[in-house]
C-alpha cells in the first residue's frame, strides 16, 4: 500500500511516498481503508521532532482519518465489516489502509461524508471537551477566540454559538473574519501576525476589552500562545477562564502568575487526547452530541483545502504555513 512517511526530520519537503507493507491485523483491533485524513498541526511538529510524543524514523503521520472497515480483529464487538467509521489514529492516517483499536474508532451517520468525518474528530472533539468540561462555558458569557479561522477555531466560534455564548472571532487578515462570521461568530477583529511588540500588546488588550464593555471575555480560547496570551488573561473578566490549547505562534509563554489571582481567574490546560483515554465513555457522549449538532446544522467543518496523498507533503506545508481557513484534508 501506499504511505506518505517522514524517514528523516525537517520540513515537509523531506516526506516521501513510499510503498510499505499492509499493516497486520491484530486482536481488538480493526483494519480500516482510509478514504479521507486530515492534517493537524502536530503534524507539522511531529516530522520535525518538535512534538511531546516522538515516533521512531521511519513513520506514517496523521492523527484522524475516515473510510470503511475492512476486516476486524478477535475480540472486536461494536465494529463490522462495511462500517463506515473515522479513527482517532495519533499516528498512521497518511496512508491506503490503517489497523487501529476499536476504542479509537466511532461508526458515523450515514448523512456525513467521509472528509467531514476525518475533519471533525480532533478539532471538534477538543473544542467541545474544552467549552464544555474544562471551562463550563454558559449561555449568555462572551467567549474569545484566537485563530479563529483554524481547523480548532472555527470549530469553537461554531460550538460556542451552539451553546449560547457571544463569540468574538480574532484572526490574522479580513478574510479570516469574514468565514468566522460566516460560522456565526457575533462580532471579530483583526490582529498583527508576528512577534508583538509592546504597544502591540497593549492594543489588543484594549481591543478585548473594547468589546466587552470594559469586563473583558468569560473564557479566552487560545491556540496561538506565545505573546498573544499574557494581553488576552489580562483582558480576561473576572471569574474567567484561559484555556490553554496549543503554542502555534511558536514560543509558549511566561504568565505572571500574579494576573491569575487579581482577577480571581482560571488558567486551564486542555489535553483531549489523555482525557479521552481517561473517560472514553464520556468522549462517546461527546461525540454523540456533536453528530446531533451536525444533524441539526449547528456545526459544519469547513474543508478549505484538499490534496492527493501523492501532494500530502503539501497539504503539511500548507497548514505550516498558516494558509488555510478550516481543516486541510488528504483524500486517499
């Protein structure tokens, strides 16, 4: 079968279309044929040996993807053959055919098709765990959110609305916060890409508050990291929580620790993936409520960019980059 593998690290220019092996089936396991993955930002950190968890050389990228069972394992009950299924994979999705434990796969609605499914697990999945157990998001709270034109962000803006909240979408160009508004995000603002500057700083602060009336947002959604979150907690209201999503602008950041107890706020770490593995029960019942979420047009992943798995090195390098609105997928 054919696979796109990272066999030295470095940029996405460095991966490779190689044929491999078919991966063997084991027992509680299930072999899936992948028809659709999608591109995730550990991705573009993990084939540079940046991310926490490092595979060995040579590897298969790819946290999610969605297509059709295959064959099943020993032991396996929930699955069959012919499902139609996407699987949270952490590794492996970049390729023709998967073999994954079935706790990692979930049968999807016949209404959604395959690039939907592969773009929904990941970011749709952390979304909703972050507004609704770790930050206990309630009608009528405003809710900022950064990068809110990525794959994590829209899914935000879209659940966030779903659950009542006042969105404020911030993002990096116009067009940004026109598909934000398009995803029914209330208001958004525009702010510099880049290293910030300390006037910089000051003015997206003021820009938070400016749009909360002076009280500054209930929950900050934030995926950037680096200097945008000290201007956001300092923006945030009190009682409020900074949820803490990923460092895509690069650095990760050093919060005066005091700004936690002047504003009687909460910082709080969102790690989906060691909470699924925690509660997977509860994680179904997620999952269950954004099908119905999906059923009744309250979410809709926004696929801006597909690539072949022969251009899956540019997909990488277009999420890389910071061009895409929505989820990259690599259809297979």
């Amino acid at each position: 079968m054919k696979a796109l593998q990272c066999v030295e690290l470095g940029l996405p220019d460095k991966l490779k279309v190689n044929e491999i092996a078919d991966p063997e089936l084991l027992p509680g396991h299930v072999l899936i044929e992948n028809k659709a993955a999608s591109v995730n930002f550990p991705d573009v950190l993990m084939i540079q040996g940046l991310y926490q968890f490092q595979p060995e050389l040579p590897f298969t990228p790819g946290g999610e993807s969605a297509g059709e069972v295959l064959a099943i394992g020993d032991d396996v009950k929930d699955i069959q053959v012919g499902d139609r299924v996407f699987a949270m994979t952490g590794l492996g999705a970049f390729a023709e055919k998967i073999v994954v434990h079935e706790n990692t796969v979930m049968k999807i609605p016949d209404t959604m098709d395959f690039e939907t499914a592969a773009a929904l697990p990941m970011t749709y999945g952390t979304s909703l765990y972050a507004l609704k157990q770790r930050a206990e998001l309630k009608e009528g709270e405003t809710l900022l959110v950064l990068g809110a034109a990525g794959g994590v962000g829209l899914a935000t803006v879209e659940l966030g609305k779903a659950m009542g909240a006042r969105v404020i979408a911030a993002a990096s160009t116009q067009d940004k916060i026109d598909l934000c508004i398009a995803h029914g995000a209330d208001e958004g603002f525009i702010y510099e890409s880049g290293k910030l500057d300390k006037n910089q700083q000051k003015e997206l602060s003021s820009k938070i508050k400016e749009l909360t009336g002076g009280m500054g947002a209930n929950v900050v959604y934030d995926p950037i990291g680096d200097n945008y979150s000290e201007p956001c907690i300092r923006a945030t209201a009190w009682d409020g929580r900074y949820l803490v999503i990923g460092f895509a602008a690069g650095e990760i950041p050093k919060i005066p620790i005091n700004l936690a107890l002047l504003k009687g706020m909460k910082i709080v770490g969102v790690f989906w993936g060691a909470w699924v593995g925690m509660h997977p029960d509860e994680n179904r019942n997620n999952f269950e409520e954004l099908f119905k979420l999906h059923s009744e047009g309250k979410i809709n992943p926004e696929v801006s960019d597909s690539f072949s798995l022969n251009d899956g090195a540019l997909a990488i390098a277009h999420l890389m980059d910071r061009k895409a609105k929505g989820k990259v997928i690599i259809k297979i």
